[in-house]
C-alpha cells in the first residue's frame, strides 16, 4: 500500500491533533497523563542511549569531533520511533499536530495551550524519573568517560545567551515534527520508523536544542555534580528552548503543512 499524499497526510494530521487535544478534558485525562509521562521517559531513554554510545570513545572523538555526533545521532531517535509507534503525547510533536485543527476551526487555542501545557509537565516528570531512578540512583552513566560528558553537555547548554538556544530550538523542533509528519504518511513500521531516524539524527549532529530532551540532560548532569544552578537550567535553557521548539513545529510544520495542502475551496 503506497505512502500517504501530502494531503491525506494533513487529515490524518488533523484527526491526530483532535484526538490528542480531546484527552485533555476530564475523561480523557488519565490517557494524557500517562501517555505524556512515559513520552517524556521514552525521550530520556534516547538521550541516555546516546550518550552511552557517542560519548565512550573521547580518544577517537577528540581526534574526530564528528564521530560522537554521527553515533549520539544514530541512536538518540529510539525515544521519538517509541513515541510514534505506542501513541505517547510528547510536546514537541504536538506542537505541530495541534495547529492544523484550529485553521479548520476544530480546536481553539485555549484547548490547545492547555494540551500543550499539561504534555509538557508530565514530560518534564516522565524525564527526571528515567534521569533518577534509572541512571543517577544506580549509576548507569557514572563511570569512565560518561559523567564527565554528561557535564560538559550541561555546562555548554546553560552557557549560551537567550536567543542562541531559541534559534537551535526552532531547528530542533522543524525536524522533530518533520520526522513526526514523515511518520504520518507512512503506513508500515519500517516506513514509520524511517521517518524518525533521518530528520531527528540532524538535529543531534547539528546540536540543536529540544527541551524535552534537555528536561533530562541538564537535571541528570546537576545530579552528578555539575557546576549549573536550576535558575541557569531554566531561564538560560529550558524556556528559550521551548518557546523556539514551539516557533518550529507550529509555525513551520503545523501552519506550513496546513497552508500548503489543505483543500481548495
């Protein structure tokens, strides 16, 4: 059976984003929060994965700064093939997902900032457990060259001024919800999982900014010992990240996607 068209693709789009927003009522609301929990787990995964791959060779990355990019690139998309293939709720696709239904006066935009609001606490709360219980209380990462990785990776995200990060952030989430569109149109698992290897890798080997992701670098990196204070985390990552994840998968996937296919009238 032949891929979705670009149209199909934007009406399954929209049926998506529908679904998602109607989960955040009262009925619907224990889906959302385990589907937005473990989307945010799932991302943490990825990320654990890929500094356990791109960051345990400092020998031959110090020689060839590309290798840790390629290997953290290739793996670091397990999180997002998890979130798309078992339905979770992850902000930062949804920040695509959800614009459609308001052009097409399905949704309103208080029902959508109050998805996007709830999915991106319970990621924030799906992240730090995998960051806690699963690589800091039992020492996943804590050994040879990992923990000090895990530092410079949050020293070097909590260093960068406000527009910086909101700029790699908008990069970040073009190709997270491009992977997440991509997905959309395919029809089988190889199709699907694809998709969300291609596009999420670049954002990793150009070192980008998603917040979701680093809802678990930075506080696994602050559990270890790094020298970053929760103000530097937040104000100085964690919200010009998200307000550039949000320009990228609304503005230049949602909106663009739906003004480019949406039907003529």
């Amino acid at each position: 059976m032949p891929v979705r068209t670009p149209s199909e693709t934007l009406q399954t789009a929209i049926t998506a984003g529908c679904n998602k927003a109607a989960a955040t009522n009262r009925r619907g609301f224990s889906r959302l929060l385990t589907g937005s929990f473990l989307a945010g787990a799932y991302i943490a995964l990825g990320g654990a994965l890929s500094i356990a791959v791109g960051s345990g060779f400092p020998e031959i990355a110090a020689a060839n700064p590309g290798i840790q990019k390629l290997l953290s690139g290739l793996v670091f998309p397990v999180g997002l093939m998890l979130v798309v293939i078992l339905g979770a709720d992850l902000f930062t696709g949804n920040n695509a997902l959800l614009i459609p239904p308001v052009f097409e006066r399905k949704l309103t935009v208080g029902k959508v900032i109050a998805n996007w609001t709830a999915v991106w606490c319970l990621n924030f709360a799906g992240a730090l457990a995998v960051a806690y219980f699963l690589i800091y209380l039992p020492g996943t990462l804590s050994t040879g060259p990992y923990e000090e990785a895990i530092c410079k990776i949050a020293v070097s995200k909590t260093s960068l001024d406000f527009w910086p990060v909101l700029l790699k952030g908008i990069g970040a989430n073009w190709c997270v919800c491009l992977a997440v569109w991509l997905a959309l149109s395919g029809r089988r698992l190889g199709e699907k999982l694809l998709a969300c290897e291609v596009p999420v890798f670049a954002f990793v080997a150009l070192g980008f900014e998603h917040c979701v992701a680093n809802m678990f670098f930075i506080p696994l990196a602050m559990m270890q010992g790094a020298p970053v204070s929760a103000g530097e985390f937040i104000v100085g990552n964690l919200i010009p990240a998200t307000i550039g994840n949000i320009i990228g998968g609304a503005l230049f996937v949602g909106a663009a996607m739906w003004y480019q296919h949406r039907p003529q009238k």
